[in-house]
C-alpha cells in the first residue's frame, strides 16, 4: 500500500491526533500531508535536502513547508544544523 494511501485510510478510520512518517518525496505522498494538516492532525515527517532553503527551490515541495511548525535540519551524523519554527 502506498503511504497516501495509508494516510487517507488511516484519517478516515483511525482519526490520528499524529502521524510519523519517513521520507516525503512525491507530490503524490506531499498532497496526502496536506490533506491530513488540513483535517487537524500533526504530522512528524522527514524529507532528504541540505536545508530548508533548498527545500524552498523545489517545486515539489511547494505549500509542504506551511504545514509544519518546526523544520529541524540535521547533520550527517544527526547533529542538529539549524531549527525554524516558523
């Protein structure tokens, strides 16, 4: 099953306050988070990039980065590089 397909079951049925996902890629997967944003729930997601500013170049990711109140970018080793909270 693919995660959007998972994500619009499991609000449908489930009525998540949260859901915690790994690597958001398409814009198939980026449609299905907003569509849970929208319906209230809290979303914990990560996305491979080298920062929020790269993020913000592609167009895939468009409207992605207003549906989270904290961006968190992480290091190679999982250090922490910089947080943005809004």
């Amino acid at each position: 099953v693919k995660k959007s397909v998972a994500y619009a079951f499991g609000l449908r049925s489930l009525s998540p306050e949260v859901v915690v996902t790994d690597e958001i890629f398409s814009s198939i997967e980026i449609s299905a988070i907003k569509d849970l944003v929208r319906a209230g729930v809290k979303v914990f997601a990560s996305v491979h990039g080298k920062g929020v500013e790269e993020l913000k170049e592609h167009k895939e990711f468009d409207g992605l980065l207003q549906c989270f109140q904290v961006l968190v970018t992480l290091a190679p080793v999982g250090r922490i590089v910089e947080v943005d909270c809004g």
